[in-house]
C-alpha cells in the first residue's frame, strides 16, 4: 500500500519536472544566428572604398530613396501651399516644399562627391500620388496631401536610422543626420492638423529584433532559467516531504 502511494508521488513528481522543463525555454535569443542574407551577406561585395569610408548598398539607397521622396514632395507641398482650404495646411506646406527643396540640393552633393547616380523623375507610383492630390479640392485635397506624406515620411524615416546607425562612411553619417532633422520635423507638421489617419499608419515593430550586447533580451529581475530551476527544485522537495510524511518510522 506505502509502496503505491510512494510509486505515484514520485512519478507525479517526475512528470511535474517534466512539465516544467518542456514549459522552459528552449534557448536564449541572444544565441540566434544570422542567415544568408543578414549582415555581412551577399550585398557585402558592393561595397566600396571611398575617402569617407567604406560605402555600401544601404548607403547608395538612402540617397536614392531622400532623392525620389523629394522629387515629388517638393511639388506636393507646393500644390498644398496654393490650393489648400485649411491655413495650416497651407503653411506646412510651403514649408515642406521649401526645406525639402534645401534637403534635395544636399542628397545631391552628397552623392555626387560619392559617385552615386540620382535619378532625376519621381517613380510612377510617386507620380500617381500627386497626381491624386492635384485631383482633389476643398477639404478633400488637404486630407490627401496630409495622408500621404505623412505615410512616405514614416516610411522613409527608419531607413535614415537604420543608415545611420550601421553606416561606416563617414559623409553618409552626416548626410542622415541632417535628413532625420527634416524628416522628423515633417511629420511634426503633418500631425499638427489633426488630419492623419492614425489606421493606416503601421504600428511600431514589435519588441523582438537583433541580440544585442547593451540592450537587455530578457525582462530585467531574476533570469527566467534560474526561475525553472527553482521551481523544479520546489517540485521535488515537495515529493520528499510527502514521501517522509506518509513513510512508517
């Protein structure tokens, strides 16, 4: 009878072990590895050498992407600036077009002494994005020109971070610098009308990302590994305790 009732604490035990060890995690995101195509990947042979410092295919894109969003921009706010119903909507207008025209003459410097070609018309999509505004009037055409930038402008504005982070050319450094500043103003300007449809503007990403050595991969306090531990530990004293209680002396 003892016998039994000893059998099933211990193999209750041992399934609670069990439990807690399958419920544990399987490992650290701080082991993850990266794939083919993560940093260091196939784009690394595009690189190259400039007296600014290395320059590489994220590079070449920022200039190419702060170029094509001026392209059709600057003409955006300035449509904005002449037909908008809304006074602000017409001031920030005029002061996007103005300040991206200052940010379009610097992308062309920058690449020019870097040798990265520009291109020169706005992409169709870009086109078709004005064309839409200019199609608009009233209250309709400062909802639009508001909406849509201020969708290009969150799309770009990781990428000038992301650049700027990661970007060994020195000349880049400065230039995404310079472009977060206006960027970032922009979106000031566009929220400040009351006009942006936060529904079709993407949510920041989520929490997991990159491992990173300053910033922490796991909730601060006690290392959940040390947690299971613990309550394994719990779990089999909890059997002995029971064993002891219910053993004859």
């Amino acid at each position: 009878m003892i016998r039994g009732r000893l059998g099933r604490i211990w193999l209750l035990a041992a399934a609670g072990c069990g439990v807690l060890l399958a419920l544990a995690p399987a490992g650290s995101p701080a082991h993850a590895q990266y794939g083919p195509g993560g940093p260091g990947g196939a784009d690394r042979e595009q690189v190259v050498e400039t007296e600014f410092g290395p320059l590489g295919p994220g590079d070449r894109d920022l200039l190419v992407r702060v170029r094509y969003a001026g392209l059709w921009e600057m003409p955006a706010g300035a449509l904005a600036a002449e037909r908008g119903t809304d006074e602000r909507v017409r001031e920030i207008g005029g002061f996007i077009a103005e300040e991206h025209a200052e940010l379009d003459d610097r992308v062309v410097e920058v690449a020019a002494e870097l040798g990265v070609p520009l291109p020169e018309a706005p992409l169709a999509q870009h086109q078709a994005f004005l064309d839409r505004i200019e199609d608009r009037s009233g209250q309709e055409l400062d909802v639009e020109f508001v909406q849509l930038l201020r969708e290009a402008h969150g799309e770009v504005y990781p990428v000038i971070a992301y650049t700027r982070a990661g970007t060994q050319n020195e000349l880049v450094r400065e230039f995404a610098v310079t472009a977060e500043e206006f960027i970032g103003r922009h979106m000031d300007y566009l929220e400040s009308t009351g006009l942006v449809d936060w529904l079709h503007i993407p949510p920041p990403p989520g929490p997991a990302g990159s491992p990173s050595r300053f910033l922490g991969t796991e909730p601060a306090g006690v290392h959940p590994v040390l947690i299971w531990v613990l309550l394994g530990a719990a779990a089999v004293t909890g059997a002995v305790t029971a064993v002891r209680t219910i053993r004859p002396f």
